[in-house]
C-alpha cells in the first residue's frame, strides 16, 4: 500500500468565511457526505491509486482520520490527515513534508474543487509523466474580460485568446515541487505560479466545467443539485430497476481510401507518418482516431462521427485525429460518463504499425483520458485492404457512468 508513485494533496485548511457556515468550508455538508468526501471521491476513483494526505485545520485532524481513512482503505490508497498553516502555501509544504520517498508525482488539489471528475486527475498525471513539468487544468475564458480602476470604471477590454481559468488538481514532478517550495520567498495564488518563479515550465491541458469552486452560498447550491442528480442518476437504472447504472460499451469503424496524390501526408493513430501515401477524407483521414471517436459516442448513445461533426464544411477542413477525439470525450463527460479503456485495430499493408506502436497508444491515451491500446492485422490479400487500396479500423469503448 505504500509503494504508490502518485500522490494527491487535498488542501482543505480553509475557513471558507463567505460561505456563511460556522464550520470550515471544507466540513459543511454536500449531499450524503461533505465538501470535503466528495472531493476525496475523486481522487480515490483514479486510475492508479494514489497517496492521498488530507491538509485540515488542526482541530480536524483527529475527526479527519477517523472519518475518511476508512474510506481510503477500502480503496487502498494510503492515507493521512496533517494540520494546515497560516497560509495556503504553508499547508501545502507541509502536505509535501508528509509523503514518502518513494512518490515521483504529485497532485495538488483544492477540497473547495469537489466535483472536479476522477477522468481530470489521471490526465494531469498523464501529462506529467510525459511532459516532465508542471500541469494544471484550464478551461478557455468565454466571456468578454474589462479590465476596471476606481470606481468601477471600465479602463480597456483585455483580449482574451491567450487567457485560460485555471483549475485544480495541479500536478508537477515531485522533487521539482519540493525545490520550488524549498526556494519561495513570497506567497503564491496558486502552486503553477510558485512552481514558475522557480523557472519550472507549466502546460495546461483541458479542465472540466463541473471543477467549478464553491466558494458562496450560490456555488454550494449548485453543487447540492448537481451531487443530488448524481446519486439520483446512480441509484436508478433506465429500465426503472434501483441499482447503479451498468457500463456500456461501443462499437466504431472507419474505412478510408488512399488519396490521389500519392506526396499526400499519413496520419494514422493521431501520428505523421513520413514518407507514407496518405488517406483521402475531408480531414485528414485518420481512420483510427475516428474509429475511436464512433466508438465513444455509441458507447454514451451519442450517435456517430458523421452526426456529430458533420461530412464537409470548413471547419474541419484538413483537421487532426486530436481534434475530434477531444471534442468527442468533451461531449461524452458532458453526457455523464468517464472512459474506461479503449481498442482499436488497424486494418492494411501498410504502415507497419509494430515500430510505432507504443507511440500511438501514448498518444491516443492522453488525448482520450483512458488507456488506449492499439493492435494491427492485415487481411491476407483480401478486399480493399488485402489489394493496398486502403486503411479500415476497428474500434471499442467502455464508458462508465461519472
């Protein structure tokens, strides 16, 4: 139990004053548990079970043990409950003092964040892993941005393509977190800002509109009903039967023919393919990404690609594998499911997939948010494939309900 190599820090040593409770924020009930169990839901639903130290008001700590390391043994996740500071930043350091040697990763996450879903924590350590450096999730800024002075006057409009709304968990390399917070001088809004004074490099991947922060009463009534849909949507079945909603799986495939122009570029399972005849499509003609983009909409009874984006028009014009396998899993959260696994066989000559393999899967699996694994087959000179005219792929989701 204590060999994990991930670790999840919950601050939650707040008073959370604007919420109006008389207990910190992160003990004021939510739903059948509190701010604070729900956020500890998940973080215990990750893929990969993590080490997960509970930052609490000193007075919390005993109450904190009791209450939810049970919760984390069941998961067997080790567990702990550490007094917080002054400040945030002092909570978190002494989050980081508590954990073992052995964790290579770590995640920072804000209990007042507690519907952010399981499916945004594994991605920050996914991109982690692969990117060696800082990772927050973000969301882009939809509103118009005024930038104000005294009075509330209005001083200039702030464009707001480079602007993202930060979120939590943020995840970083464990000894570059330890250096970061070993050098700071000054208090930081958040750990990406501390983790950048220390010149470490911060990518954002995309965040999720349900890790909304409840910091007003407003936010906790949000977040009541949408906990109440929740265990409401888990306790009833669509035939009516009370008992959690099943897993479901779905089906894709996707055919494309080799394009004209024999320069034309190859992409293939998200990756470029040098030197390799290309797919015709109105995209790019990436047969596995879009095998896998059906697969996960029928899985969710979100109709298929062609449905949901369209055959033609401009604005997918040319566009990547990426770009619908986000959209894709964007809509299949929104509908109220996580995904699970995913597989996806290739069909053809060429390319010779074997070398590349494991680069595609990586790939795939951090657009996707769930392991991706990636096989291939040829079909013996058989039809359209077998005769080089060709690339068909074969596609299955499991989704979960969130």
């Amino acid at each position: 139990m204590s060999a994990s190599r991930v670790a999840v820090i919950v601050v939650a040593a707040g008073s959370g004053s604007r919420l109006g409770h008389a207990e910190p924020k992160a003990f004021v009930p939510l739903g059948s548990d509190t701010i604070l169990g729900v956020a500890l839901d998940a973080a215990l639903g990750m893929r990969e079970t993590p080490h997960v130290i509970v930052v609490v008001p000193a007075d919390r700590v005993d109450e904190t043990r009791a209450r939810y390391g049970p919760v984390a043994d069941a998961a067997s996740a080790p567990f702990e409950a550490v007094a917080g500071g002054a400040t945030r930043q002092e909570s978190v350091a002494r989050g980081l003092a508590a954990l073992p040697q052995q964790v290579a990763v770590v995640l920072v996450h804000d209990a007042a964040r507690p519907l952010t879903p399981s499916v945004v924590f594994d991605e920050v350590v996914a991109a982690v892993r692969s990117r060696g450096h800082g990772v927050v999730p973000a969301l882009d800024v939809a509103d118009t941005i005024k930038r104000v002075g005294e009075h509330g006057r209005v001083l200039e409009t702030v464009e707001r393509s480079e602007l993202v709304a930060v979120q939590t968990p943020q995840g970083f390399p464990r000894r570059a977190l330890d250096a970061a917070y070993a050098a700071a001088t000054t208090e930081f809004t958040d750990d990406a800002a501390l983790a950048a004074s220390a010149d470490m490099t911060v990518d954002v991947v995309p965040g999720d509109a349900r890790s909304f922060k409840v910091t007003l009463p407003a936010d906790l009534r949000r977040a009541e009903a949408m906990v109440a849909e929740r265990e409401a949507a888990r306790g009833a079945r669509p035939d009516g039967v009370r008992g959690p909603i099943a897993p479901r799986i779905g089906t894709g495939i996707d055919v494309h023919a080799f394009a004209d122009d024999p320069s034309a570029p190859l992409w293939l399972a998200g990756l470029h393919w040098p030197g390799e005849h290309g797919l015709s499509g109105h995209s790019d003609g990436d047969a596995a990404s879009h095998a896998v983009c059906d697969a996960l909409l029928a899985a969710a009874g979100l109709g298929d690609v062609g449905a949901v984006f369209g055959i033609g028009g401009p604005r997918f014009e040319g566009a990547h594998g990426e770009v619908f396998l986000a959209e894709t899993v964007r809509r299949v959260r929104e509908a109220g499911f996580v995904v699970g696994n995913v597989t996806v066989q290739v069909v053809g000559n060429r390319p010779k997939l074997a070398p590349r393999r494991a680069e595609a899967e990586a790939y795939l699996s951090r657009i996707v948010g769930a392991p991706v694994s990636v096989t291939a087959t040829t079909s013996d000179a058989l039809g359209f494939a077998g005769r080089g005219e060709g690339v068909a792929a074969i596609a299955t989701a499991l989704v979960l309900p969130a």
